[in-house]
C-alpha cells in the first residue's frame, strides 16, 4: 500500500465563508455584464438605477455542498440588494432545462448555478444564450 489517507469530510464553515466571498464576485460581475456598477444606487438598488436586479440560482440535488452554495448566494444577494430566485433541479437534466427557461421567461438578469451533470450543461448554457442572459457555472 502507499501509505495514503483519505478523509470525507462536511466543508468546513470556512468553506462557505469562501464561498459567500465567491458567489459575491459573482454578483458583481453580472452587475456589471447588466450595465450597472456595483455601488448601490440612493433607491437602495443593486446599482442599475431604478431597476432591482434578480438572479436565479439553481441546484441540482439536496447534498449540504448545494445547500452551503445556495444560503451563501441568497445572504450575498441580500447584501448587494438582488433579488435571488432559487430552483431545485431533483437531478433531473430535464427538470433543470425547465428550470433555466422558467427563469428565461421571468427575465432574470443572471443565471448562476450547479449542474446536474456536464452533459446538461450544453443545452441551458444555450439556452440562456440565445436569451442573452448571463450564466455561470458552478463546480
């Protein structure tokens, strides 16, 4: 044997402290991709004039690893004043393409969000295209 050891372990709350920082770049980037800045404007907006900006954030399973990633988007979108829509996809690369054109029809200015599985990607990467509305992908 080679003397390795592997722990499995729950990401610490550092882990999504990092992440809170992160999805909070995130934010900001789709803040600017939006022609706004990121200062808040004086109506307490995310900086897009009058307009409050609204993401959706979807995640594919119930593992702790999306649930940390989605408090941390929904407590970072509170913080810059966006409204984050969140979607859960149950696994399913069909219920997860509903999902991105749901958030599509609402006119979302972002999409951020775990796949269910790389081979899913292609077709809501496309979608939200073809909806020139920005996505991220998350890993």
């Amino acid at each position: 044997m080679s003397g390795y050891t592997y722990s499995l372990q729950r990401p610490s709350h550092r882990f999504s402290l990092g992440a809170a920082f992160s999805l909070l770049v995130i934010l900001s980037t789709i803040l600017v991709a939006c022609g706004g800045s990121t200062t808040s404007s004086s109506s307490g907006g995310a900086g897009t004039g009058n307009k409050k900006l609204t993401l959706a954030f979807l995640r594919p399973g119930p593992d702790p690893y999306y649930q940390d990633g989605q408090r941390a988007v929904v407590m970072a979108g509170q913080q810059q004043g966006i409204t984050v829509q969140t979607y859960f996809s149950n696994n399913s690369q069909s219920q997860e393409l509903a999902n991105v054109q749901d958030a599509i029809s609402k006119h979302v200015d972002g999409i951020e969000m775990y796949a269910v599985s790389l081979s899913a990607e292609s077709a809501d990467v496309a979608a939200a295209n073809a909806a020139h509305i920005p996505i991220f992908l998350l890993y």
